[in-house]
C-alpha cells in the first residue's frame, strides 16, 4: 500500500529506462490513425516523464507521437529531445519563434490532416491501454467530438474530489487506479458541457467541420478547448468523459505564476462569446452525473483494501469513552494486519448507514446505504467492500429498524456480528437507569420503568418498554459474543435477559510511564483540592456537585472544587469561589494536567451505574485517590483496584452529608498506591485475544 497524502511529483525516467524501452519495448507504428501530439516549453522532469509513458504504454491502435517545442528556454530539457529523436521515438518540430500553448497546438494538429488528435499536456503520465480505451469511446457512438480521461486534477474529470486539484497520492497508484476504472467503469462515458484539455481525444472529422483552436481570442492559452468544445456541441457533435481512462495530471508546468490570470481573462471571453456555456457547467456540476463513476472505483478500493477479511465497527457520532474504545479497538485490529471499516448513522436520516475505512483517506464518493430498502442489496454490498465480520457498538442514530435489518443482513451475507453494550440503551430508553429527577432510578421493574418513560419521556419519545426491550433481546440473542466492559454490567444486564452470555472485555489501559515534570506548590494549603475529570452532564453528577459546593461554600468547609473538563451548566458555577472549571482539554496532555493540579484526590459524582469510566483510567494512571458512589462499573473497579473510596448510595440524595464526607476524608499516602491492584488491560493479536473468549 503506497503512502498517501504525499504530493504528486514527476521524476523523469533514467537512462537505463530509455534504453531498455528502445531496445525491448517501443514499436513504430508504420500506419498511425491518431498523433499523440504534445507542446512543449518547459519542465524538465515532468516532460520527460509524459514522454516516456505514452511510448512506455501499450495500445493496440496505431498513433504517433509528435512534439512540438515552443522554442524551450531550458536547454537540459532540448538537449535530450535532439539525443532521443536519433531513436525515431517521436517527431519533433521546433518553432523558431515562441508561438503559444494555442498556436503550437494548432500547427501540430494541422500537421496530418487525416488523423485524429491527442492533446496532451507535458505535465501529464498515462498508462497501459489508455489510447485504445480513448479511441473506443470515441467511436462507440456517433457524432463524438472529443474525449476527456478522469485524473486527479481535471476540473468536472477529476477523482476522487470532483471539480478539486487533487495532489496528493492515496494508497494506490495512478497506474493502479487507471486499472481499477478500466475494470469497474469498462466501456462507460458520460456526456460532458466541455472537454478538459490537458489530455482530450479531438476526432478530425469535428475538427473539418468547425475548425481548430481559436487563435484570435484564445491565443494566451486557457479557454480554448471550452471554446471549441461549445462550437462542437453547437454543430451537433457530442463531448464525452471515458470513465474507464485515468491519466496523472501534475499541473501547471508550461503557465506557471500566470495560470490564475491567462484562467480569469479565458472565462471572460468565454462568457462574451458563450453565454449559455458557464450555466451548463453550474448545472452539471449541481447534478454530478460522474458521481456514479467515482462511486465505483472507491468501492473496489475499499474491496481491493479489505482481502475479504474487513472488520466494520458500527457506532453512534456521539462521541465520548464509546468512540474512544471504537477507534483503540480499530487501531488494535490494524496492529494485528485486519483491515478495519467504521460505520455509522448518516445525520437527519437514521435509516442510512455510512461506512467508511479507518486507515484510507479521499473517498469522497462511498455511498450512504439505507438498509431498510433492500436488505440482500445491503448484504451483498457488505460482501463487496470485503467485510467479514461486524461489531456494533452503539445503536443511537439509527432508526428503529437496525436491529432487525442488521440481523438479517448479516444473515444474508454469511457475516457474524459482535456486541459491545457501553450503556444501558438496550434496556432503558432513557439510557443512564436515571428517573426525572436525574438520579439513579433503582431499577423499579416493568411497571415502574413504563410510568417512568410515560411521565419524563426520553431521547427517543415515550416507546413501550416491552416492545423496546425485545427489539433488543432479538438482536442480542442472534450475535455470535455480546461482550460489556465489567463484570457489573454484566450482573445487571442479566436480571433483563437471562438467557444471554455477557462476555467480559475490559477498556484497554496502558499506563504511560514517561516522566512528566510536576510544578513545585506550596506544602501548606487551606483547602482540599479535589478535581472532578471530564465531561458533567446531570447523570454525571452536575448538578450534585453545584449542590455540594453550595454547601461547602455556605459553611466554610475547606473543599476546593477544579473541573479538568467541562459541564453542562458552567453558568451555574460562575458564582461559586470555590469551584473552577478548566474547560476541554486533549487527551494527550491529560496526565500532566492531573499531575500538575496539586490535588488531594479525584471525585466522582456520577449518579448512575457508569459502565466502565475512562476518566477513571486516568485517575488510576495519575495516581491520584479515586473516590464515588458504591454503584456501577467505578465502584467495581475501585474495589477489585484497592485504591479509593465508597460512599453508600444512599448519600447521593445528601449534598450535605457528601460535603461532610470529602472534607473529613481519610486520604492514603502516595506509598499506598503500590499496593493496589490495578491491572493493564492490552488485547495483542486481538482476533483471538479479544473475538476468541472460548
């Protein structure tokens, strides 16, 4: 797989390509129907490069190559022109005076009036079998004018970004990507407003009819070929994009700093003399009929890419301690060689699902697939883009309808799927186990979490907890392994469906151990600085801790509050003295923040049973003395660790008795941290560590 991102660069050819090309591979053609014609001026390497691909290509149709040197101020360039021309690899004509991109181009193509023309830029590289799959689309039809190729920067001809100068590489070559069109897009072309010069197939028996280049208002370069093209069309001839052909176009080697300008004075031109021909443009653009063809080559990229042996992650766009395990999980399965797709709910329209590569960049044009339409159409897409195996992760986003079509999907296309529950979504719609008043709810039974959902509704209206519930069961019950991140999720998850095997999968956690320099504070402090991690939503513990400051505050209680992250209502502690919220900060500066707080101990206010706590993580990694609620996954984790503090549940509903608690806490010495047991979690050759429990 190449790199991708890197720019495009032309390097011309060595001395031993050309001679191994004369000596094995160049063939003169004896009856030529086309001349391959290319102006020259300047640019060495990429001129260079042009040449030697077109001789270095394969087409069975016979062509010339002509060369037409516009009196070239680089001599290194000429030079090697006069060594090569001894070889009958081209001909070559030079002007004795400089004449222009439009000018030069005109004389070459009135050379041999019985053949048709190429018009390629210097700057350009083509491959294999390229003019045979020009020359077809010129001919498959009647009444073709001319004939453009897709490449990276060809304005309406352009891939993967349409109407973009797309530079840089991706992981495949140019000679890579002219295969994959010439296989998935064979024999197809769309009809284009104009052609797009730097490499356009003109027929000659157009060009008898309304002649060449426009040399009187077009003599500069730029506009030319969108103005023959519009007399074409007026004519009565057609223009085509071969969406089989792709040819490099590096770019601006013969205008260089003039481009922008000779393109602004062309368009004005243009406008005067075809006014109807810039809303044509507008119009094709808005309707994209290429989209289809670009569609194609992303797909077999991603086909070409996953070896049929892809693993697609499905997730919500909610973001937080879900997306982060999906991408650790998905950089996991890359460190083991599995190729690794994400799929996700499209916004405004929750019966789509977008699945992209976690690896592969610019492909702008992947479909989005509703899979409520077609299942076995979905199914059989899945098995084209490679994917073997599905893990879903979250459902949020998606309508109603996923579980049962994934299912089936699944089902249709041979592919097992996995579950990884990070919430309580899948048994409470309100998904936190939380009541109206944004507590933990107890867990009242059926009747309870029906008057519940009846009275506060919840993100997704007031459904049926039954109904909900066994949407759920149905999908679970037919996933291959349903894993959760702690043993009290899976306890809790088992009082809803008895009969489904929760499978243990902590977070990963890796301790850094690098060393970070710690800010030297005062010893002596008045208060106790507690700092509360994250992201404080009322489930959170939000409101609880306004609560608690309040308190805190109102009685003189030496507590200070530091929020390293932010709440949900961040007005509400703007009055507090003793609380200071930090605001978003990046993962990776995290620990030296914890480090360089001067806190005594970290609080975890949440009021529902979390279900693993990333923030936790980090409190551990930073040493710091964790204290919270005996509920959920953070309690269970403190517990198993040794290190940190419970307060009963039941003091949750007691903003006093909390603030009582934390000033009078008992806190360990730093010492005491050794012997707790907190374990790293690592998955190496994840297929079997991870996805293989048994």
């Amino acid at each position: 797989m190449m790199q991708s991102g890197v720019k495009r660069c032309p390097v011309a050819p060595t001395l031993i390509d050309w001679e191994n090309l004369i000596k094995s591979k160049y063939k003169k053609h004896l009856n030529p129907i086309i001349d391959v014609l290319i102006p020259i001026y300047r640019g060495y390497e990429e001129t260079m490069r042009c040449i030697y691909s077109v001789l270095n290509s394969s087409p069975k149709v016979e062509y010339r190559l002509v060369l037409v040197n516009d009196k070239s101020p680089d001599m290194h360039l000429v030079d090697n022109l006069e060594i090569l021309l001894k070889n009958d690899l081209f001909d070559l004509y030079t002007n004795t005076d400089n004449l222009g991109f439009v000018r030069s181009c005109n004389l070459g193509m009135k050379l041999h009036p019985e053949r048709d023309i190429v018009l390629l830029n210097s700057d350009t590289e083509v491959f294999g079998d390229w003019l045979d799959r020009l020359y077809a689309a010129a001919y498959r039809t009647s009444q073709v004018a001319t004939v453009t190729p897709f490449s990276n920067n060809a304005e309406i001809c352009s891939y993967p970004y349409f109407v973009k100068d797309n530079a840089h590489n991706i992981e495949i070559s140019d000679f890579e990507i002219d295969q994959l069109m010439a296989e998935v897009n064979m024999g197809h072309e769309v009809e284009i407003p104009t052609g797009v010069g730097f490499c356009m197939y003109i027929r000659r028996a157009c060009l008898n009819q309304i002649g060449l280049f426009d040399e009187q208002n077009f003599g500069h370069g730029y506009g030319e070929e969108n103005d023959l093209c519009v007399r074409a069309q007026k004519a009565g001839w057609r223009n085509l994009l071969a969406a089989d052909v792709f040819v490099t176009h590096y770019g601006g080697s013969s205008f260089g700093d003039s481009k922008q300008s000779r393109i602004n004075v062309a368009l004005e031109k243009i406008n005067s003399l075809h006014p109807e021909y810039l809303p044509s443009v507008a119009k094709f653009i808005q309707n994209d009929p290429v989209l289809v063809y670009r569609r194609n080559v992303d797909v077999a990229r991603l086909s070409l890419y996953a070896r049929k042996q892809a693993v697609l992650l499905i997730s919500h766009t909610w973001g937080g301690g879900t997306e982060r395990h999906v991408i650790e999980l998905g950089h996991l399965l890359i460190e083991s060689g599995i190729p690794v797709f994400l799929g996700c709910p499209v916004s405004g329209e929750s019966n789509k699902i977008s699945i992209k590569s976690m690896e592969l960049s610019q492909m702008p044009n992947l479909p989005s697939i509703d899979f409520t339409q077609d299942t076995i159409l979905f199914a059989n897409y899945l098995k084209k883009i490679g994917i073997d195996q599905l893990h879903v992760h979250h459902f949020i986003g998606f309508s109603e309808y996923f579980t049962d079509f994934m299912r089936l999907t699944c089902q249709y296309a041979g592919v097992v799927y996995d579950v990884t529950l990070h919430d309580y979504y899948s048994i409470c719609p309100r998904i936190t186990m939380t009541n109206g008043s944004g507590m933990y709810c107890g867990e009242p039974g059926l009747i309870g979490c029906n008057d519940c959902i009846s009275e506060h509704s919840s993100p997704f209206g007031r459904p049926n907890i039954i109904e909900w519930r066994d949407r759920y069961i149905r999908f679970l019950n037919a996933a291959r392994y349903v894993f959760v991140p702690d043993q009290d999720v899976a306890e809790r998850m088992r009082r809803y469906m008895p009969d489904i095997l929760f499978i243990i999968r902590p977070h990963i956690f890796k301790p850094c151990v690098a060393s970070i320099s710690k800010k030297v504070l005062p010893s002596h402090k008045v208060k106790r600085r507690v700092v509360i991690l994250g992201a404080l939503s009322d489930h959170k513990g939000s409101v609880l801790l306004r609560e608690v400051a309040k308190i805190a505050e109102r009685d003189n209680l030496p507590l200070e509050f530091v929020v390293i992250g932010y709440t949900d209502r961040d007005q509400d502690f703007i009055n507090l003295s003793n609380v200071h919220i930090t605001g978003r900060y990046e993962q990776e500066d995290l620990q030296e923040i914890l480090i360089n707080s001067n806190a005594d101990f970290s609080w975890f206010p949440a009021v529902w049973p979390e279900t693993y706590s990333y923030t936790l993580s980090a409190i551990f990694e930073a040493q710091l003395y964790p204290v919270a609620f005996d509920l959920g996954a953070v309690a269970a984790r403190i517990r198993k660790a040794n290190w940190g503090y419970l307060m009963p549940l039941s003091m949750m509903l007691n903003p006093l008795f909390v603030a009582q608690q934390l000033t009078k806490l008992d806190i360990p010495k730093i010492e005491e941290f050794k012997k707790s047991t907190i374990p790293e979690i690592e998955y190496p050759n994840t297929l079997v560590t991870y996805y293989n429990p048994f």
